[in-house]
C-alpha cells in the first residue's frame, strides 16, 4: 500500500466536447456541433450546435463532487481544452470562471489556460476572456500553409493563422502555438517556413507535435502519404536546431519554451502531480495520505449531461491505482521530461520504495536509455529517441 508523506500539487482541467469541425487526424473526445443546434432547449446564451448553459450547470456540479476529495487544497492551474473551448461565449467563460473561483482555492499566481483555434477567434471574445481571468491562449495553428491546412481538415487558412496569433499576443501575456510536422507529402523546406513563420511571432512557448494515425480516426482508416522515418528525423533535427538558436529550451518532448515560460499545467501532469477533470470524457487523478486514485467520466457530451443531471455524477471508472501499477504511470510522465526529475520524486508521489524500480533503473541504464546520476530520474538523449522503449521497461 502506498505511503505519501505529502500531497503533490493539484490542477483543474475542463473539458469542453465541441469543434467547429472534426480534423481527420484527432482522436480526442470532441464532436462536431450541429448547425442550428438544440432549438428547443438552446438558451440565449448558447453556442452554435450546442446548449452552453446546461453544459456550464453540468460542469458546475461536477465541480461540487470533487470538492470532498480535495478540501482545503490550492488550485494552481486550469486548463480549458477540448475540442475547440473558444466556442464558448464570453458571458459563459465568466459564469464558468466565477463559479470556479467561488468553489476552489486558487493560488494567487494561477496560471488560467484555453485552447483556442484560429477559426474561432475574434477580437472582442479574446478581450472579454481575458477580462474573465484567462492568462495563457493555446493555439491550434498547426502550419501556416494553406495546402498542409486543408489536408487536415484544418478550418483555417494560413492568413487567418497568423491574424489569431497577432490577436493573442494583445490580449495575454503568454501564448502558445501548436505546429505539426512530418505532415502529408511534407518537405524539409516547408517544415522550415512552418517554424520560421511561428518564430516571427515571438511568443514564450511553441508545442511541436510529430503527425501520427492514431487508431480510430479518419486518417487511420484513410491514411495519407507521409514523409518517411528518415525524412521526418531531418525535418526534427532542422526544427529543433532553429528552435534552439532563437532561445527556445526544449523542456519536454514535445514542448518549447523561453526562460521561465514553461506550461506549469502540463509540468504538473508530467511530474505525476494531481488533477480534477470535469467535463465529458474528462480523467483525473487524485492522491491520499494512502492511495492514489483516478476517475473517467462519460464521453458523450449529452450522456455527460443526462448522468449530471439524473445522478449528480457521470463517473463510468473510479477506482484505486494498484501499488504495482505506480511505478509504469510515473515513470511513463516524468521521463518525458528533458531534465527528468530528482530521484527522491519517485518516493514522495508514489508513496513507494525506490527499491521497486531498481531493475527497470539498472536496464535502462545498460542500455543508454537513461542518465546514470542516481540522483536523477532522466532519460538520455537516446532514451528521448526512443522514449517508448525506455518506458516499456518499467512495465
């Protein structure tokens, strides 16, 4: 049984279901709104396709549910992502902040996140969110070329890209942008512009994700061609070289920030820390003196909200992480990590002995998969290459 001396520290993710439009390529819980929406039920205040004020209220009591687990705990940092939670109207992201700030304990330094697409900015919304406590956008931008959009399926065209950009930047203090590569029929000249076009807009921190087909998506079912192995190693190794020459640290496999920029949501996931998750689909992570625990709850955003409103709860999985599941889930986050975590991490959000990852230590370790400093929990730069394979041996 696990024994934690001290709780880490907590986060709150949202989730909001809904996007403009399905991408090809996402396998995340978001489902394209309806045109025209719920005419019966929709209130005045709601998005196109969905009814906003019985999400919000769902959500709301969501919240309350989590409230017994963490009493007395700090919050110190949110997360809005979805789908696309831009979507939401400005009067609906304040009712949903305020109840949130009425319910938690925020630090005084919160960092407040929202994903946003380009497709659904608009200047007067950005404003009001950020008059609502937002203080980091999250851009999905992904690349700034029109042809590389459309075989996305992306909603966006390059201008409208860079216009949301400029947008952000006048009205948050940080903003991230998310770019692919090793996109279909993509070259190393057209990766370069990516990059070079988002480095222009100097902001604090850059997501760099590498294209995959994950199972269950349109992409997966009809895959497009895509640069091979080592055409996508040339195209990372060039990004990688232009992010760092125009000081960006990469901190995380797929993240780069400048100094002190670092996403502290993400950081906390990738530190095994813990986390409410509200919302349809939404997992969290919750830790006691002794157990760490997690929840799932119901995909479907209209089951999400039937199950909230029939119940008060909309949970399909609560259950106890076995003691010997512990030891894969925090080294499958913090070795994602470029700096890795001191050793003694391990103990104190696990609850458990060193001891019990000592072989998967000593094997990573025969293989160059991880920094031999014993008082690190690091992967190599070869075990960041190969990070499945140094997180499979601790299975």
């Amino acid at each position: 049984m696990p024994q934690l001396k001290a709780l880490p520290p907590l986060s709150l993710y949202i989730h909001f279901p809904w996007c403009e439009k399905k991408c090809p390529y996402c396998d995340f819980n978001s489902h394209q709104v309806k045109d025209g929406g719920d005419k019966e039920n929709k209130g005045a205040q709601a998005g196109p396709g969905f009814d906003e004020a019985r999400y919000i209220k769902a959500l709301i009591t969501d919240l309350e549910t989590e409230l017994p687990r963490i009493w007395g705990r700090q919050v110190h940092s949110i997360f809005i992502g979805g789908g696309t939670p831009s979507l939401l109207s400005a009067k609906g992201m304040d009712e949903l902040l305020s109840a949130v700030r009425a319910r938690l304990n925020l630090a005084p330094a919160c960092e407040i996140t929202m994903e946003a697409n380009p497709g659904s900015v608009e200047t007067e919304k950005f404003a009001a969110f950020a008059k609502s406590g937002i203080n980091r956008v999250s851009l999905g931008i992904q690349s700034f070329q029109d042809a590389q959009l459309k075989a996305l399926g992306r909603i966006h065209n390059g201008k409208e890209a860079q216009h949301a950009i400029t947008i952000a930047m006048e009205h948050f203090s940080a903003v991230n942008i998310d770019l692919m590569y090793g996109l279909p029929n993509q070259s190393l000249a057209a990766a370069k512009a990516d990059i070079e076009t988002a480095l222009s807009f100097k902001t604090p921190h850059l997501s760099l994700y590498n294209l995959t087909l994950e199972p269950n998506t349109y992409f997966a079912n009809f895959p497009p061609k895509l640069p091979n192995e080592d055409e996508i190693d040339a195209i990372f190794e060039q990004n990688l070289a232009l992010l760092e020459g125009a000081g960006y640290q990469r901190y995380e496999v797929s993240a780069y920030a400048k100094k002190d920029q670092e996403c502290k949501h993400n950081l906390n996931y990738w530190r095994f820390g813990d986390y409410i998750g509200i919302g349809a689909g939404a997992h969290g992570k919750i830790s006691f003196p002794d157990k760490v625990t997690r929840q799932v709850r119901e995909r479907h955003p209209e089951t999400y909200m039937q199950a909230m409103e029939s119940t008060g709860h909309a949970l399909i999985e609560a259950r106890d992480i076995p003691a010997k599941d512990l030891p894969f889930e925090f080294m499958l986050n913090v070795l994602r990590l470029t700096d890795g975590v001191d050793s003694v991490t391990f103990s104190e959000r696990t609850g458990l002995a060193m001891s019990t990852i000592a072989q998967g230590l000593d094997d990573a370790c025969k293989k160059g998969l991880l920094d031999p400093n014993p008082s690190k929990l690091k992967a190599s730069a070869q075990g960041l290459r190969y990070l499945n394979n140094l997180q499979e041996l601790f299975l």
